[in-house]
C-alpha cells in the first residue's frame, strides 16, 4: 500500500485538528483511497512535544527543513497570516512539494503568485479549508458547478459575526455585550476587527469568486462594511418589515463586470439565507443551469476544518497514486483563462434601503425629508415613527424603492444636515425582489 507523507506547519487549533481526523480516520481514509496518509512531520516553534497519540510523528522546529525534506510529499501551511506563511508555501511550491493550506489572507491577497508558481512547477494547492471551514465550497464550485455560468454568490461566510447578529436578534443584547460573550466563548478573537468589519468575509469573497467567474481579484477590491453600527432597535424594526440582519457577502456576475461587496443587509424572512443563525455559514450560489443552491454548516472550528483540509490532503493523494496531478485546475478555470473582469463602482448599484432617521419631534420634520427624497428621486415605500416624546427626538423609520447608491448618499447628506435632525441617519440595505429565492 502507497504512504503519502504529510509535513504540517503549525500545530495550533487547525493544525491538530487535522492530526487528529487523520488519525481518527485513518481506516475510512485508507478504505476510500488503497492509501496511507502519514503524518510524518509537524514544525512548529510554540510547542516543546506532541501528544502522545502522534509519537510516530517528528517534530521540529524548523519549517524549511520539512519543506526541504525529500521525503515529504504534502506540505500543510496552518499558521495563517501573510508571512512567514508565503514564504513556507512558495519554497514548497519551488520545492516541488504540493500544498494546502487554509490561509484565506493569503490567498485573496497574494493568490495570484501562489497559484503562478503552482502551475510552473506542476504541483497542486488545496484551499478548501479557506471558506467555509467544513463545508465543501470549493469543490462544489470547482467541480458540482463545473458546467454553470454562476449568476451570483451570496453568503453568511463569517460564524463570528452571525453569532453576534443571532443573539442581538434572539436577545435584545447590545453589540458590545455579545461580542464580549462571545470572546469568552472563543467564538470571537481578542481582536475581532477582522470578522465585525467584514474584512474577514471579504477574504472569503474574494476566494470564491476568483473561482466561479475566472478572474483576478484580491480583497481590496471589495467594498466591505461590518456591523459595529447595527443596533438592537435596527434589528428589532427590520422583523417588524418582515426582515433581519445578516452580514452578507454578494457578488452578482454581470458579464463584463462583476458586483463585490459585504455589508450589513435586511434579508426577507422567506430567503434561504435568514434561517442560518449562531455560528454557522450559508452561502448562496445561483447557476444558469443549476439555479439555486445553498450551502450550510459549520464554518470554522477545530475538526469542521481538519476536515476539510484532510479532503485536500487526499485529493492530492489520490492524484499522485494515479500519475494525474493537475486534473483540475487549482482555480477551476485553465491558467491562461483567468480575467481581469472589472468591478462595478458602488455608486452605480441600486437596491432597496432602511433608514432610521433620529429627529426632533415637531411639524414639518417628515415633509423636509419627503422633500429632499423626492429631489433625489427616491421614492418611500413605508414609513414608521416610534418613541414620541415631548420636546425630545424621535426615531423616523423609511424604507424606499430600489435607489441608487449615489442618490442615497447625496440625500442623507442633506437629510443629515437639517436642524432637526440630532444624529446621523442608520442605513441599511434590502436585498431586492429579484434576491428572494424560496428554501
């Protein structure tokens, strides 16, 4: 029986995670491949010793020499970040080594060399693990949707920051007090900029649509905002328009130029993607073919990630035992197909809105802002005031129409600069009619 041997670096919540499904697993894996994967080394430099349970696996200290030894057939960069984590892998693409790596940083910054260097050598690069944690996306979007023009992708790609909204939503609970629940439970960083501004996400974003429409992008090609601002009683008026409020990351592919951006967006309780809650992920893809899917699960976590790492791992496996390396390409298109497809300008998308206008209650108010809407050509679809009270500000609650982002911003501008009006106006976007898919 063929051993494929495994060089890991970075032993840290994903890295023994993947130990420990390729050591729980190991029967399964070698029913399902005739293959023996093999830890054969770990590099890591916070850890003096493994646990027992990996005694036959050596460890060191020193990623370059894994990298460099000839015995080793896979190298796994766990350590996330941008360096040394490029370096590891591009000595182990120069090397001759395939890799795979859950590094989506890295990926949606510096893919493009990566993924260069990979094709020049002829060794593959797994990134399942990148997205998802341990849902297959990738694979889908590689292969399940392999004969789809995908139309658009839309997702809850960040568990951090939909267990904040969760609990905001199911509790009442101020931003502040659930994401310090959620530090203590380990579902949110000591520094959680990365998932509540949404730069996390965009990572993810970029990842998949470089693969489902063939294109170079990084993630600051995005426009990203995160949920810092949503507030309880946001949150609380968007059930009673029949909505609530999920982070999402959306693409929509329009041929020539493709939509890219995540933000905070009232989604309608019939859309598949209002039911995911907690910390778990959904993402959304429409096909030309295929229409709608939507999938769902654990989008990080210690084994949810081994797991799909592990995938990778034997992807490789079995393409190395079947003298067929690079029956896929890494990024599903050919090399030579991969486009430079502009991205649309913010300003010329349109979508419906909510606005939470917090003004002095007194007459005219609502006119002025009726007024100055209509001059921007925006037209209101509800309106909803709460919290009166005598000499003191009120809450003006509006959704529109579908409007342009140009207009809005021009308008609440305006709004915003009225007397009246003693605090900047909230807004959150609407997924329109057209994003509605039925479960």
């Amino acid at each position: 029986m063929k051993t494929i041997n495994i060089g890991l670096i970075g032993f840290g919540t994903v890295g023994s995670g993947l130990a420990e499904v390729l050591l729980s697993q190991k029967e399964r894996l070698v029913q399902r491949s005739g293959l023996t994967l093999r830890l054969a080394k770990v590099a890591d430099i916070m850890i003096s010793e493994l646990p027992p349970q990996f005694a036959d696996t050596e460890l060191t200290n020193d990623a370059k020499a894994l990298i460099n030894d000839p015995e080793i057939d896979i190298v796994v960069e766990l350590i996330g970040g941008i360096e040394p984590a490029k370096t590891f892998v591009m000595d182990a693409i120069a090397a001759g080594k395939h890799v795979v790596t859950a590094n989506k940083a890295l990926l949606s910054q510096e893919g493009k060399e990566i993924f260069a260097a990979a094709a020049v050598q002829g060794v593959e690069v797994g990134f399942e693990a990148s997205v998802g944690g341990g849902i297959p996306l990738i694979k889908s979007l590689k292969e399940g949707l392999v004969a789809n023009r995908i139309q658009s992708i839309m997702g809850i790609m960040n568990g951090t920051a939909n267990y904040i909204l969760t609990r905001m939503t199911d509790e009442g609970v101020p931003f502040d007090e659930v994401l310090k629940d959620a530090q203590k439970l380990g579902f949110a960083e000591a520094d959680p900029t990365y998932d509540v501004e949404g730069i996390d996400t965009a990572h993810k974003l970029a990842i998949l649509m470089t693969i489902a429409y063939g294109m170079n992008i990084t993630h600051n090609e995005i426009a990203t905002e995160g949920i810092t601002e949503v507030e309880p009683v946001d949150i609380e008026f968007a059930r009673e328009f029949g909505c609530c409020i999920k982070l999402l990351a959306i693409s929509r592919n329009h041929g020539d130029h493709v939509e890219a951006r995540v933000h905070p967006t009232m989604v309608p309780h019939s859309h598949m993607l209002a039911s995911i809650s907690g910390a778990y992920n959904g993402i959304h893809f429409s096909g030309d073919m295929v229409g709608n899917v939507l999938l769902y699960g654990l989008g990080a976590g210690k084994l949810p990630t081994g797991s799909a790492v592990a995938a990778d791992i034997m992807d490789i496996a079995r393409n190395i035992s079947s003298g067929s390396v690079g029956r896929v390409p890494s990024l599903s298109y050919l090399s030579e197909e991969i486009k430079e497809i502009g991205i649309t300008p913010m300003e010329e998308l349109s979508c419906p809105w909510y606005f939470r206008i917090t003004a002095r209650d007194e007459p005219g108010v609502l006119a002025a802002i009726a007024g100055i809407l209509s001059k921007h050509k925006i037209s209101i679809e509800s309106v909803m005031q709460k919290g009166r009270q005598e000499g003191g500000p009120v809450s003006i609650v509006l959704t529109t129409h579908t409007a342009g982002e140009s207009d809005i911003h021009a308008a609440l501008g305006e709004i915003n600069a009225l007397d009246m009006v003693s605090a900047p106006t909230v807004k959150i976007r609407m997924l329109d009619e057209g994003d509605e898919a039925d479960s």
